[in-house]
C-alpha cells in the first residue's frame, strides 16, 4: 500500500503512467465512471481551500465513488486536540482513501504512518504539494508535448512556495531543464531545495531579481503569489506581496509559444487583462488537476489491495532519533509533542527534520 506524501514518492515511470491514464480519462471520460463505485475518500483539510478539495471531491465522484471529510480545523477534533495519528486511524474505518491538507509541514507524513488506507498530501504548510505538481506536470505535457529541454522560469514566492519547490523536484527527473528563478531577496529559494535537488541532480539554474530581463528565454512561466498566511511579519508581507505583476505589456518580450502557469488562487500577481491570451494556462491546469487526482485514486487504490503499509525504516546508519530538535516553528512536531524527533542526514553534513526538512538544533 503506497501514500503520496512528496512529489519524489513517485517515481518517473509512474508519473509517466499518471499521464498516460490522466489523458485517456480526458479522450474516454465514459469507460470510468465507474471504476471507483463503492469507494470513499475523506477529504481532510485543517485549512481552507477550494480547488484541491473540491478538485479531490470531483475526481471521486467522476470515477463513480463518495466523498466524505471537513473543510476546516475547526469542524473537526483537532479543535478539541486530537492528534493527526488518532484521527487518521479513526478515518480508516470510514473511507478507502485521504486527501490531508494541514497548516501545519509533515502533518500528512504523519497521518500515513498511522493510517490503514492510502495518504496524499493535499499541501502542508509551505513543504510540499505533490498534486498540485501533477497538474503542473501533466499541464506543461499537454501544452508542449514534452517534459524535457525547456527553460522554465519560477516567479515570485519561492521561500514558502510549496507548488514550486515541489515542481522543480519533479522537473529534475527530466533531461535539460533550466532554470531561472525570479523572486525578491527575502523570498529566494530555500538553500535545501538548491543544493538537495537542483546542484544534487545537476540542473542548469540562475537567480535573478528581475522578471522583464528573463522573459525572452523562457518556455513556461509559472507565476505565485506572496502568501500572506505563511508571514509572521505582516509589515515585511506588505513591503513584498507587489513585487512581480505580469500584464500584458509585460508579455511583449516574451515567446509566442510561452505557457504561463499559476497555482491558483491569484491575488494580483496576473492582470486579469491576462486570461484571455492564449498563453495563459492556469485555468486549464485547474481541469488537468482533477485528471491528475482521477489517476492517481486510481493508481493508489490499487495499490491498497496489499494492505501493508511503506513504512521507512529510520533506525538504520543516517537517522538520529529524538536526540535533536527541529528547528521549524511550522513542523508538526511544535504541535505535537509525543512525535519521535528524526533526522536525517544529508550529504552537506546537515541534519534535516524528516517530517519538515527544517535544520536540526541540539
């Protein structure tokens, strides 16, 4: 039984699978109406969202099956302090598979230690999104006919950009992707993402502050905005959530043939001028991410007919458990205490937390 927790739980042939299911659900929608008749899956989801939950909904019930589950925190135990492993273990009795969403980073890796059924993460805190990065995938697939040799630009929140960070993680399974990463100092790319994955696997990469200067080069643009909800200092949000605002004029320089993605929900980072240029894709990634989680519940049901769990070992040489700290105030282990505190070591000598992938502190 497999969960989906990190984008690089999959591998590339499976993600080459999910494309290749997700496009024949588009071209025969009728030959699967019905695959998932009889099966549930419970939408958890500590924090507000309305594509990928409602996404999540629809691909069930598309595939013939029910959705069950919360919109909020507050609608559910954790307002009365239940932990992610207890409701995730009282979810296996009602539902055959989870979509989580938590504020909170590592919140879904915990969920799927603890759950009999299958776990995907919906989005934790600013760690990962591996499905908004399906839709990503199979979007770029679907407007160039490749996933390889393109230069791809990263507009904006990069720091807490939980879509990019998890893109450019699959990006680097593929050959001759390049790099341009655009974003104001305070919001760069965090260092554990450059050296673990872009330097690790030899991406071609270049930072810039400056979105007019890159635009000639690039194949696809993907656009975030500053997300407010990841500030602690709001004064800090205000100076920077205005720093990148693509229009129309802006899109002179660019290529004819470029794909502009965006995560979704925009605030003002894209002239809504924008929408009707046919470069403009992120509407069309909204219908590519139902496809996307169509397979993959697909996919993971399958796998769940060997109801034992993928479970890591971490008590082999590279992990230290309970001996260190997690120095991220965002980590669900600040949140819940009992966790064992693991750590794994990195190739820089660096211990990172396993749940968050923030640094260790004694």
């Amino acid at each position: 039984m497999k969960s989906v927790i990190d984008i690089l739980d999959l591998s590339k042939s499976e993600i080459d699978s999910l494309i290749k299911t997700a496009c024949d659900i588009a071209a025969n929608p009728a030959m699967y109406a019905d695959r998932c008749r009889g099966k549930k899956i419970a939408t958890l989801f500590f924090e507000p969202s309305t594509r990928t939950r409602l996404s999540f909904e629809a691909a069930m019930l598309e595939l013939g099956g029910n959705a069950i589950g919360f919109s909020e925190a507050s609608s559910s135990s954790a307002s009365k302090g239940e932990s992610v492993s207890d409701t995730a273990k009282v979810i296996t009795a009602y539902a055959d598979i989870i979509a989580m969403r938590h504020p909170k980073e590592g919140a879904p890796l915990v969920a799927s230690r603890s759950a009999g059924i299958p776990v995907i993460n919906a989005g934790d805190g600013g760690h990962c999104h591996p499905t908004q990065t399906l839709a990503d995938i199979l979007t770029i697939y679907r407007e160039k006919g490749r996933l390889s040799e393109l230069t791809v630009g990263f507009c904006g929140d990069l720091k807490y950009g939980r879509t990019v960070h998890s893109l450019i993680a699959a990006l680097s399974r593929y050959s001759g992707i390049k790099l341009v990463l655009i974003s104001p100092d305070e919001l760069k790319l965090p260092g554990y993402v450059k050296n673990e994955i872009i330097e690790k696997n030899g991406m071609s990469y270049r930072q810039t502050l400056s979105l007019d200067e890159a635009m000639p080069e690039l194949d696809i643009l993907y656009m975030t905005r500053v997300q407010r909800e990841r500030f602690t200092d709001l004064r800090q949000y205000e100076r920077l959530k205005d720093s990148y605002i693509l229009t129309l004029d802006k899109l002179k320089n660019a290529k004819p043939d470029m794909s502009i993605l965006h995560p979704l929900p925009r605030v003002n980072e894209i002239s809504v001028k924008v929408d009707e240029d046919p470069r403009a894709c992120y509407f069309k990634q909204v219908y590519n991410g139902k496809l996307m989680r169509m397979a993959l519940i697909l996919y993971l049901l399958e796998t769940a007919k060997d109801k034992k769990r993928e479970i890591p070992d971490y008590s082999g040489d590279g992990f230290i458990v309970n001996k260190l700290k997690c120095s991220n105030p965002r980590c669900i282990c600040s949140e819940e205490r009992e966790l064992d505190q693991i750590f794994r070591a990195t190739e820089n000598g660096i211990y990172r937390c396993i749940y968050c992938e923030g640094k260790a502190t004694l």
